[in-house]
C-alpha cells in the first residue's frame, strides 16, 4: 500500500496544530518543523481549510487552527480531503462488473481490502496520534506495530 506525501503531510499538519492548539501556526513554523517543503505544504493546507479540518485567521497574528476537536478528526477524513477515494486500483474505484472470469475474485479481495482500510483509518484520529491515551482501536494497532517491528 502506498501513502501519498499529501497524506502523511496533511497528517502531519493536523497533529502539529492538536499538540499546540494554545495559539495559531502559520505554515512557515510547521514546514520548519515538519520539514515539509512550504510551497507543498500551502497546497494540503489549502485542501485541509476546503474540508474544514482547519480553520486560519489572516494578519500578524494570524495562523492557522485545527478546524474541529482532535477526536473527530479520523486519518480517513483527512485521506479524503487531499486524496479522494480510500482504495483506487489504476486510479479507479473497483467496479463490481468488471472482472471477468477467472479474474471476477479480485474485485472480492479489493472490496475486502477497502473495507479494512476504512475500519482502520477510521479507527485512528488525529486525538490518538497527539495523546498519551490513545482509543482502544488505536491503542491496539499501534501495540500491533510495535510487535511487528521487533520481531
């Protein structure tokens, strides 16, 4: 599976806004410390501010806020704002005709693997990604993560 540097910076965006909520950012500061190019990282803010996910205040102290509480917020609203679609397969959304047989499985397995797509990224919100105590969903799949990486 692929992530797209829109994704993980958009992410990125959003956990640095909910750690520092106390005051706005302004992109320059969370490309510095992100290390996200600032030309690249307007754009994703700009796509963040059209699904509201953050909100921005013009002038000297201006910046720019996370748009709804942290908790509401899950990876796959945020997937959706600068992505679209969750699952494309050649940049299309599987379609259940389109797969003769002996190939007709394949939309199955793309239609299951959508859906486990979405209980997971739906499952993770940028309040879990920022907290100490993150949900139950969350918890676990990072417990799963850690496991995997040491073994």
């Amino acid at each position: 599976m692929r992530i797209s540097a829109r994704t993980d910076y958009a992410l990125r965006v959003l956990v640095s806004l909910a750690a520092d909520a106390s005051r706005p950012l302004t992109c320059e500061r969370i490309a510095e410390q992100q290390g996200i190019p600032y030309r690249f990282l307007k754009s994703v803010v700009r796509d963040l501010r059209l699904a509201g996910l953050v909100r921005s205040q013009r002038g000297c102290e201006g910046g720019y806020w996370i748009g709804r509480e942290a908790a509401s917020i899950s990876v796959a609203d945020v997937i959706a704002a600068v992505d679209g679609e969750l699952l494309t397969v050649n940049g299309e959304v599987p379609d259940p005709s389109g797969y003769p047989a002996p190939a007709a499985r394949l939309e199955t397995l793309w239609r299951g693997l959508h859906a486990r797509l979405t209980e997971i990224f739906t499952g993770v919100s940028i309040a879990d990604l920022v907290g100490l105590e993150p949900g139950e969903r969350a918890a676990a799949l990072f417990a799963d993560a850690l496991a995997e990486a040491s073994a």
